[in-house]
C-alpha cells in the first residue's frame, strides 16, 4: 500500500473513544493490511476468472439425483452453464458424516437459493443419495441438492478418494459447460488443489480464501482458531 493511502486511511478512520495510543497506532496498521488483504482476494479471485479452457471431463460419470433417477454430469447444471460441486466425506463406510464437511455445508445451504440464480450447486457423495438426503433433513438443510456417485470414478479421478487406503477427502469443484442438450461440452474450470505437502507447518491444508464462516469469525477474535480444535457433529 501506498504512503499515500496509508495517510488517507488514518484520516479516515475514527478512533474508538478511549482507545489508547498504543491501540491506535496498531490498529491503523492492521487497517492498512485490510485493505492490501481485500485487494490481493480481489487480484486472486480476477487471475482465477481468467483461467484458459480447462481439462474436457470426457469420462461419463454417474450420479442418482434427489428422485432417484440415474444422471450424467450435465444434467447437474440445469439452466445454468456453471457448476460448483462439493464432494463430501460421507462415504458408505462412515456411520456419520465428516464433522468438518457437515460445517461448511451448513451455511452453504442458507446461501444456496441466492447461489443457484447465478450458478448450479450439487453436494455430492458416496453414500446413497437416500442417506444423504436423511441426514441433511436431520441439520435442517432444505436448499442443498444431493447427489449419489455411482462407482468410484469421480471420487478417485477428483481426489475425494485414496485408491491405497480407501480414505474420503473434500473436493470443491467447479465445471463449465459449452453447448446445449446432453451432447454438451464440459470442462473443469477450477477445482481445489492445495494439499498437505503444501501446508505450512502445524496448519491444515486449505485454500484461500477458506470458505468456512467458522474460521473466518474465529480469526476475528483474541484466540483465534486454537490449537488442533474443530467442530463437532453435537455438543
């Protein structure tokens, strides 16, 4: 950031009555940070959007939708010619989903009808889609869409499955379509790739920006995320 921005920051902002001058002077500089963090999302997020044309997803991958009726993946996108997809840790083998998953897909449903006049939104899944669609009844999730994977296919070719050990990982993704009807083109736009190679050391492996309002929030606050803590399926 500029010097000059800098100076037009601690003009305009207000300090808070009582504040003392220690607080103040540390507080204008995490506020110039801000700003920079805001901008650097911003220049993330234009780089993301420019991304070429994507890999063509030629596999024809299977899913059982909500009605139970066997699907491919375009009939996922709807009217739309965008796709953004969650694969997660719920596979037949679990007795219940994954308490970090469950997190994020909480408030992903309370955003997900002002999402889908812009894009599709798909949840998918290992476990039959019967199951899925139970469990979401019982978190009171009402807009999220579930979908079954059927065959191992996509979990393994996307990440969500480890061939050697069996173990489920979460994958966003997000596909683009070219074209109309079931003969339509689709490719992968974006998808996470950051892994535990690619932590930093005693962090988890997460993209930025993460896109769990519980970090957020608890970022916010003195303590921050604590120390090896995550959210649970009850309490």
């Amino acid at each position: 950031m500029s010097d000059a921005t800098t100076a037009n920051l601690a003009a305009l902002r207000k300090p808070f009555p009582g504040e003392s001058r220690a607080y103040g002077k540390a507080r204008q500089e995490l506020l110039a940070d801000e700003v920079e963090l805001q901008r650097h999302i911003d220049r993330v997020s234009a780089k993301r959007q420019s991304l070429p044309d994507g890999p063509l997803v030629e596999k024809n991958y299977r899913f059982k939708d909500p009605n139970g009726d066997e699907v491919g993946l375009v009939a996922l996108f709807g009217d739309h010619d965008t796709l953004v997809t969650y694969f997660w840790m719920y596979g037949p083998e679990r007795d219940r989903p994954c308490p970090m998953c469950t997190n994020l897909l909480g408030p992903l449903d309370a955003n997900a009808n002002d999402l889908m006049q812009r894009v599709a939104l798909a949840v998918l899944g290992r476990s039959t889609v019967e199951r899925q669609l139970a469990f979401a009844q019982e978190r009171g999730w009402h807009a999220l869409r579930f979908y079954q994977t059927l065959g191992d296919d996509y979990a393994l070719d996307f990440g969500g499955l480890d061939p050697k050990t069996g173990a489920e990982w979460p994958v966003m993704a997000v596909f683009k379509k070219y074209g109309s009807g079931e003969n339509a083109e689709v490719r992968l736009f974006w998808k996470g790739e950051m892994t535990g190679e690619m932590a930093d050391e005693g962090k988890d492996p997460r993209g930025g920006p993460d896109l769990s309002p519980l970090w957020t929030v608890l970022d916010l606050t003195p303590q921050g995320r604590g120390d090896k803590w995550y959210p649970k399926l009850a309490y």
